[in-house]
C-alpha cells in the first residue's frame, strides 16, 4: 500500500541528471495491478469517447482533431486509421479514477524540481494510445511552443509520463534527445498555424535522440523544451502512456484558457 506520508521528491543525483539531460526516469514507480486498474480506466474512457464522436474530424499538421463540444475534450485520431483513437487531452473533469491518479504523490513531487515551487496543480492530462500495428508516430517537438501562447508559465511547465505498458523500439516508445532544454526554442516548420508548431525536423540531428525501453510502471519526468518523439507501434501489442502535466498553484487549467473552452461553450 503506498505510504501517502512519503516524499518522494528527487534526489540530488535526479536533480543533476535533470539539469544536464532534461529528463529524470524512475522504474517500478507503479507496479502490475496498479498498471492494470489505470489501463482499465484508460480503456473505458476511449470507448466513451469514440462512441460520442460526431464524425467531425480535422487534419490539423500532422494530426487529426475532433472536439469533442459536450465533454470539454479533444479526440485526437489516427491519421492513417482515422477510425481508431490515437489520444485524448484533457480528460481529468470527465475521468475522476484518472484524475486521481494525477494527485498521487509518485507523480506530483518529483515534478516539483521542474516548475520549482511545492505547491502544484495540474496544467493538462493527456492519454496517448498506440494501438497494435495501427499506433502512428508522435513527431519530432518540445511541449513549450504548443503551451507558450496559452500560458505564461509554459517554460515552468512539468510533465509525468506513465509507461502503462512496456515500451520497446518496436512498439514505438517514447525517444528523447538528452541535453536540448538548454537551448530554448528550436526552428519550428513552415505551414499552417498549427503545424507551424511542430519543430523543422531538418534542422535538428536525429542521431540525438534515445529510446526509452522501459517497463510497464515506469515514470520519465521531463519539462517543456525537451525534445521527444516517438515512432509507430510495429509490434503485435498496445503501447498506452498517460502523461500529466503540471504548474504552479494558482494557474488556470488548460480547458479555462484554451480554444477547448471557447469550443466547448460552442
């Protein structure tokens, strides 16, 4: 049973790792039925949603988005698949089980090296959902450029990624590029408002990044200029990671100062 008295904020040893890689990982952070129950809220949440969907998708960059207006949320599709749901950001006012989940200590205080304060609230909550053979790549991107027009606070910003299940090259886990938060804002692409966002993958060296193989329960805390990505799922298995993100006490969630809002108001 998880001692909710523990602190488990980072050591010296993580804080040095932060400062120079960007990232701090933990193994074993949640163990197997831990893994499983939050799997299975991650479930019934997707089959929600993708049962209420209008139909009304949108290619935006890369990506395909549908807002989802009743539940304050975004349907993020696979583009490839379009009938298979690839994400869901947010999702904490329409998952209690799941937005628990965020408040657990095992995730909040390691992440108060990065914004730099105690006291935490939660930014975002997102639900990235690689399905077997069909799970498309996440693009190469730092979070800060998709935040910095919503919130003063995006270079504070800290986010806890769950590995729910094992991730492997196969099935297309997460790769980060140790060392690039120090070097602010990278070029970004040329086209439209929200591909713009993306970073210009030419005008970056690949052979940077690092696959994250990992077991399922593992925690990788990282802050908004890290650069990431991740690669399709090849692999006969889901691939599922649930990520939180955090700010100071005090600011606004995303879904009161974001185009969700002014959507889901209609």
């Amino acid at each position: 049973m998880l001692d909710h008295a523990a602190n488990f904020e980072m050591t010296p040893q993580e804080r040095a790792a932060l400062a120079g890689d960007g990232f701090v990982l933990r193994e074993g952070v949640f163990d197997a039925a831990e893994c499983a129950a939050i799997a299975a809220d991650c479930e019934a949440l997707v089959t929600d949603l993708a049962a209420a969907s209008r139909g009304k998708k949108h290619a935006l960059g890369s990506y395909m988005f549908e807002v989802e207006r009743e539940a304050g949320t975004i349907i993020k599709w696979e583009p490839d698949a379009p009938d298979v749901v690839q994400g869901v950001e947010p999702f904490g006012h329409i998952s209690k089980p799941l937005n628990d989940w965020g408040l657990d200590a095992r995730f909040v205080d390691p992440a108060k090296a990065i914004v730099g304060e105690d006291d935490l609230v939660l930014f975002t909550e997102k639900l990235n959902v690689k399905r077997a053979k069909d799970g498309g790549h996440i693009i190469l991107h730092q979070d800060f450029p998709y935040w910095e027009p919503t919130t003063p606070v995006a270079s504070r910003i800290a986010t806890a990624m769950l590995f729910i299940d094992d991730a492997t090259v196969e099935n297309g886990c997460l790769e980060v590029a140790p060392g690039s938060h120090t070097s602010g804002k990278y070029p970004q692409r040329e086209a439209d408002a929200f591909g713009s966002l993306e970073m210009d993958p030419a005008a970056f060296d690949h052979a940077r990044l690092r696959p994250l193989e990992v077991k399922a329960g593992a925690v990788v805390w990282f802050g908004a200029f890290l650069v990431h990505r991740s690669l399709p799922n090849r692999s006969d298995k889901d691939r599922r990671a649930l990520l939180y993100s955090y700010q100071p006490a005090g600011c606004p969630h995303i879904r009161e100062i974001s185009p969700i809002k002014r959507a889901a108001a209609g």
